[in-house]
C-alpha cells in the first residue's frame, strides 16, 4: 500500500444519529464498522474522525457519548476483508480488496458551561468532562497532550476576536473551524440573510488572513449526507514523519499552514432531518432531547 502525501477528511463528524435513529435511517446507513469505512472510502476520505459529545447540563446526570467505542464494537473478526488496527485515539482499518486504508480519529467536542461555546479535543484518550469553564477545559486538553480546536468559533457570539487571539498565543487552541453542519446549512447560505453560521464562517476566514490563526473546515456531520456533501480539510503530510499518528500528522500539517479546506455546507434535506431527528430524541431523552452539538 503506497504511503499518500495528502490526506482528507473532516475532525469534526458525529457520523450520525446512531442514539436515535429510525429505521430509514438505519436502512440508508448502516452504523456498522465496514459500511461506515466503504461509504467514507466511496466518497474520496482517507479519513473521518467519529466526535462524541461529552455534555454536563446543572442537575442533569452527565452526558458522555461512546459512538466511536460502539462504532469498532462492530468490527467482525471472522471477516477477512479488512483488517483493523486500534491505537490509543485512533484505529486504522485496511479494505484488503480495494487496497485502501481509512483512519478513524476518535475526537470529542465538548460543550462548556457557556451556550456554544463548543470545543473538539483531539488527540486525548481520555474522557473530558463537559460542563465546564471553557479555559479550564482548554488546560485540561493540554495537559493531557491533546489539541483544542474551538469548533462553530463565533457562532451566537460564543467567543470574541480578542479572546481566540489570546488563545492561540498561550498555545492553548490549535486552531478555529470553518463549519458546514446542520445547525444553519446551505439553504440558508444561499438566501440574502446573514445566519449565524455564515457570520462565523466569515469571520474564521479574517481572522486567518489578519492574524495568521489557522482554520480547517469540517462537516460537523449528523447525518450520512452530511459526511457526503459537507466540509473537510486536505492536509500535507510530504515532509511529515511517516511513523506518526494521523492526529500528529495533522498538527504539524496545520502548524506549517500546509492543508487546504473544502468550504461545503451540509446537504438540503439536513436541516429538516434535523429538526426530525431533534423532536423524536426529546421523546428518548426527556423535554430538551441530546444536547445540540
Ligand atoms: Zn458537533
Ligand atoms: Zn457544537
């Protein structure tokens, strides 16, 4: 298997509903280890990271997600088509026959004590608690030796352009995201109406250019249209350690400002599956349904 030099995919991609799903849903996209490699495969990924949500609300019992765990629970070893390789915070699997490999990231984006004040953690194996002050989060993330990405960055005003510079000085983010998810997709894009989505996406891009803070894009995908229509990032790894871990290989290809983004916003049919998706969880999970991430 010949070693790529650029490798594409998205940090940020909850996969799909697979704590609520129905089953068209189901039918459409098998949550099982294979389909989940052959469709990301199918669709040009060399990688997809599944982010699980780790939320705390006050008196609420705290809200840890295992979709990647449950996801390489999946795996059957008696089929001989892949072979599947798990490291600490990611697993590689080979497809033999297509001589392709995909990589897994396990990430998490956790949700602070402040409304959208989101944060993808990378590289960490251990479960971060969410709930939190967000710089107390951030320490802990660096601390454990992982990567803060501030995920959605100024959607609803979660942060201010002083304060992610600031950040980024103390080492303490990676980078911001451009975000093609669900919350205000393209329908919304293409109407002359300033969404807050938009207005961050724009604002990421500024903050680049002015202030050299880097920004990868990433899907931020509920569903499996949103993995095949949303955002990504392409990253050069040509004058990287080979031995690396991906996630290392993708700090140091966003360290050098060696990636490219893929600004897509999810699909159509997302926000509605959405909304749907929301309202039958509220029936799973209490009045306030999954925390939105
Ligand atoms: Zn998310
Ligand atoms: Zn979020």
């Amino acid at each position: 298997m010949t070693n790529k030099k650029i490798y594409s995919g998205s940090l940020h991609s909850h996969g799909c509903w697979t704590d609520y799903r129905n089953e068209s849903e189901k039918k459409n996209f098998p949550f099982d280890l294979k389909s989940f490699v052959e469709y990301c495969s199918i669709i040009g990924r060399d990688f997809q990271a599944i982010t699980d949500i780790m939320a705390h609300r006050p008196e609420k019992p705290e809200f840890i997600e295992k979709r990647y765990k449950a996801l390489l629970k999946t795996a059957d070893p008696k089929d001989k088509s892949y072979v599947l390789q798990q490291n600490k915070t990611e697993s590689v699997i080979y497809l033999l026959k297509e001589n392709k490999k995909l990589i897994i990231p396990r990430t998490q984006e956790i949700l602070t004590d402040i409304n959208f004040k989101h944060i993808l953690a990378i590289g960490v194996e251990k479960d971060i608690r969410g709930g939190r002050n967000a710089l107390e989060t951030l320490n802990e993330i660096r601390d454990l030796g992982g990567y803060s990405i501030l995920d959605h960055t100024f959607m609803c005003d979660a942060w201010n352009k002083e304060k992610v510079k600031k950040l980024y000085s103390k080492g303490l983010i990676l980078a911001t995201e451009w975000n093609g998810g669900l919350t205000f997709p393209a329908i919304c894009d293409i109407l002359p109406v300033k969404t807050p989505n938009k207005k961050s996406n724009h604002r990421v891009l500024s903050l680049e250019k002015k202030c050299g803070i880097p920004c990868i894009a990433n899907d931020d995908s509920h569903s499996a249209e949103d993995i095949m229509n949303g955002a990504f990032t392409s990253y050069d790894f040509s004058d990287i350690d080979e031995n690396l871990s991906l996630t290392d290989k993708i700090v140091s290809s966003i360290k050098s400002g060696k990636f490219k983004k893929h600004k897509k916003y999810s699909s159509f049919i997302s926000p509605f599956l959405h909304v749907k998706y929301g309202a039958e969880s509220q029936e799973t999970f209490r009045e306030e349904g999954l925390p939105d991430a």
